[in-house]
C-alpha cells in the first residue's frame, strides 16, 4: 500500500521541533535561546512559539538561570523500557487538553492492516462521544475519521478498501457510490478538516484532520450534537492547530 504523503502546517511545526529538542538535547548543562536560535536558524518569534510549546508539553524545562533543558516527557518517550504505556498516557493527556479546548470529544486514529481503529478517545457528560452504531471498520466512506485516513492512502489502497467494504447508505446524506466517494477524496486538500454532515449518525457532525507519522496513517477527530453544528468548521481548525503535539510525541 502506498501513502499519499503531503506535508501539513503540523508537519512542518514538529521538523522544527525536533530541531529544538534535539538542539537542548546536546547541552545537557543547558542552552539558551539565542544560542538554540543560532543553532536551529529559527527566527526569534518561530522559536518563541515552539519553546512556549514544547515547555506546556513537558518537552523541555527552563532551569535557574533561563537556560532551557531536556523536560521529565522526554526523558519518559525516550526510554526503551516503557516507551508504549508512556506514549499513551502522554497522548492522553493531549487529547484530554484538546477536548476542552474544542468542546467536542476528540478521537485518534489509525490505519492499521488495511481498517480504520480508533486508538483513544477523550469525552465527558459536556462532550460525549459518538455512539458506533456500525462499526468504524464497515463505515469509512461515512466517517470523518474514515474519510481522513482513506484521503491519505494511493489510489489503489482506497480502491482495496472500498472493495473489501461495502458502502452502506447510513443515512439519507450518506455517499454510497464508489466513483464519487473516490472523486471527492481525490480532491481533498491535506490542509482542510475532513466533514462527515450526518452521513454516519443522524444528529452528529464531525472533522478530522491527519496526523501521519513516518509510515503510520493516522488522524484526528472530533464529534459535535448537530444543534452544535456552527461551531464545527471553528472547532476543526482549533483541532488542527492542536495536532502538533500528538505527532510529535508520535516522532519522539
């Protein structure tokens, strides 16, 4: 299977991240920022917002004197022993700070084996999550998580799943033909939030935007009541604003 890789604004924010962190990494005494700027060629304001970033995240911490320093989060994902759990529990907490700050229950999924799985999920009685009436697995062509994660395999890997799963009409908005399921998801800007307008469950709306990781197809999401539907396309751009911590804690 192929990937239809194309960098997103996330994407690029984590490669200067990385830069960051790998930069403090060197000093284990510690760096300041004009000697990280000089070293990563950021410029003052790039730089500000990633350490801002980085230090919310647990990525870096700023000692006695200013000097920024490797943070407890980083020390946790570098570590072989225990890596998995601590990803988890820090994407968590990521996705825990995304709901709220959305007021939407959020989603993280993956493309694994050639099926859509929602890995984790964060919701509360204020936003809950989407009842799976069909499962994720049958009704990607109706699911914004489906629909993101299809947008970013080749041609032939969207045609391979539609083939091993029918399209079922879900509800009255639902897409059910191949050619323009394909057609839409052919023109899908990698940059723009991914809508399923009650094509899944009558009465919810929801967006996704990708998270793609090295080989690992992956996305973000978010699931709104319809009578909250004018908040979606704002709700969609704070997600995807909040998607560089996930794939960064995904890059360490």
């Amino acid at each position: 299977m192929a990937l239809r890789h194309e960098p997103t604004a996330s994407y690029h924010s984590v490669q200067d991240a990385l830069r960051v962190l790998e930069a403090v990494a060197r000093h284990t005494t510690g760096v300041t920022d004009t000697g990280l700027a000089r070293e990563t060629g950021l410029g003052s304001e790039r730089l500000t917002a990633l350490l801002r970033m980085l230090r919310r995240e647990a990525y870096v911490e700023q000692i006695a004197d200013g000097a920024y320093v490797t943070g407890a989060a980083f020390a946790r994902l570098g570590a072989a022993e225990g890596h998995e759990e601590a990803l988890r529990e820090k994407l968590q907490r990521t996705l825990d700070r995304l709901r709220d700050s959305v007021g939407a229950a959020v989603y993280m999924s993956r493309y694994v084996d050639g099926e859509v799985k929602v890995t984790q999920y964060a919701d509360s009685p204020a936003a809950p999550k989407v009842n799976e009436w069909v499962d994720f697995r049958c009704s990607a062509h109706a699911t914004a998580v489906g629909k993101s994660l299809l947008t970013q395999l080749d041609h032939d890997g969207r045609r391979d799943h539609l083939a091993r799963h029918r399209m079922a009409r879900l509800t009255s908005r639902t897409i059910t033909s191949d050619t323009l399921l394909l057609s839409r998801l052919a023109s899908q800007p990698p940059t723009v939030p991914v809508l399923d307008l009650q094509e899944y469950a009558v009465g919810t709306v929801c967006a996704a935007v990708p998270i793609t990781a090295g080989s690992s197809v992956g996305c973000l999401a978010l699931s709104l009541p319809v009578e909250h539907a004018h908040r979606l396309r704002e709700a969609a751009d704070t997600l995807n604003r909040g998607a560089a911590p996930v794939l960064l804690s995904l890059a360490i």
